[in-house]
C-alpha cells in the first residue's frame, strides 16, 4: 500500500511540476468568461438579499440603524434567550441589559457553546444572489466555533456589506483575508437518503437576520 501511495504521488507531482530536473512549468491561464460583477442598484440587492434569506426557512428583518438595539433585545425575547455567547468584540449597546453575554476569547468551551440560548454575531459579506452570509471571522463574529454550536444565531448584516452575485464576494475576500470562511445559507439542515430533511445537524437550527439599511 506505501508503495501504491508513493507511485500515485509521484505521478502527481510529475504532472504538476514535470520530472524531476526538468525546467518549472507555468500553469496556462484559463479563460473566465463568467460575470464578475453586477451593476445592480442598492435598493434591489436588498430585496434580493431578503428575499433569498426568508426563502432559505430564516427570519430576516430589515431595520434602520437606530433601531438595531431595540431589534436585538425584541429577538432575543421572543427567543427567551438570556445566555448570549458573543465575540470578544460586540458593540456593548448591542447587548440588551437582561441578557448575559459571554464574551469568547478563545477561552469558552465546546459544552459552554452548546449550552448557550444562542449567539449574536456581526457577518463580512451578504450574497444578494443566492441569500448567503458570508463570515471570515474577523471584527464581531468571533471564531469559527462560536456560530456553529449554539443552536440559534442572530445576525447583523449592513446593507452595505451585501453584494450582487458570488464572484464579487469571492473577490473582495480574497484581498481582504487569509482566515476560514463560513458561508450561511439559512439553518442548518441536510436530509438522509430518503430525503427527510433534518435541522441543525452541522450547525444553528435556527437562524435570525437583522439587516441594517443605509
């Protein structure tokens, strides 16, 4: 079996690079002649972002952003939610005073995650086109794990973090980062070989999205 595994290796190597000594190859540029960007106004990448999200089984919203605030502290009541796990750096004024927050540094277990009522999080980009959050894990989302194992995720998405179409997030996160992305696309769900659909399996059952318009 090593044996096998070193010839395959080698073969592939061989394909990338050429034989051993032989001068590097260049990879041949490849012809993309996909759309790469959309000049859609702002207003209907909106619709479409909520749109998409409501079409995906989540509850979105659309709120200005002085109602941001008064928006968190409603969802998180209807949830009965008053165990918050948050990223290190959530605005304070996000944070209803009822609400316990647990701010991740990197310190919260696995079993602390699962046994919150949720958590609240910022995003990097929306997707207009297919109604996906994209998050990099940079300023207020926290680490990967943070939005993963708690079974309800509330999210912030600006309106002027959402894009028209896959390509042009895909663009702008290549020059902005090097971390893991996480893409959300509604609840968590998968079905088995007979087709019955079933929630939260590999990530929040439920998913709740505040947009925050210019």
């Amino acid at each position: 079996m090593r044996e096998d595994r070193d010839i395959m290796l080698k073969r592939i190597r061989t394909a990338l690079h050429g034989p051993p000594g032989a001068p590097a190859q260049v990879a041949p540029s490849i012809a993309r002649a996909y759309q790469v960007s959309t000049p859609t106004p702002a207003a209907v990448l909106l619709h479409q972002f909520v749109e998409r999200v409501a079409e995906y089984k989540a509850e979105v919203q659309t709120i200005a952003e002085n109602a941001l605030p008064t928006a968190i502290a409603a969802a998180l009541a209807a949830r009965k939610a008053l165990r918050l796990a948050v990223p290190a750096d959530l605005p304070n004024d996000w944070l209803p005073p009822a609400v316990t927050a647990l701010r991740d540094q990197g310190q919260l277990t696995y079993q602390d995650l699962d046994g919150c009522d949720g958590v609240l999080t910022g995003c990097a980009l929306g997707i207009a086109q297919t109604g996906t959050i994209i998050l990099d894990h940079g300023p207020r989302q926290g680490r990967r794990a943070l939005s993963l194992l708690p079974d309800y995720h509330l999210c912030v998405v600006w309106q002027s973090q959402i894009v028209g179409i896959v390509p042009e997030a895909i663009a702008q996160l290549a020059t902005a980062t090097t971390r893991p992305l996480t893409f959300i696309s509604g609840p968590s769900a998968t079905s088995d070989i007979e087709l019955n659909r079933v929630e939260g399996v590999h990530g929040p059952r439920t998913l709740h999205v505040l947009v925050v318009t210019a």
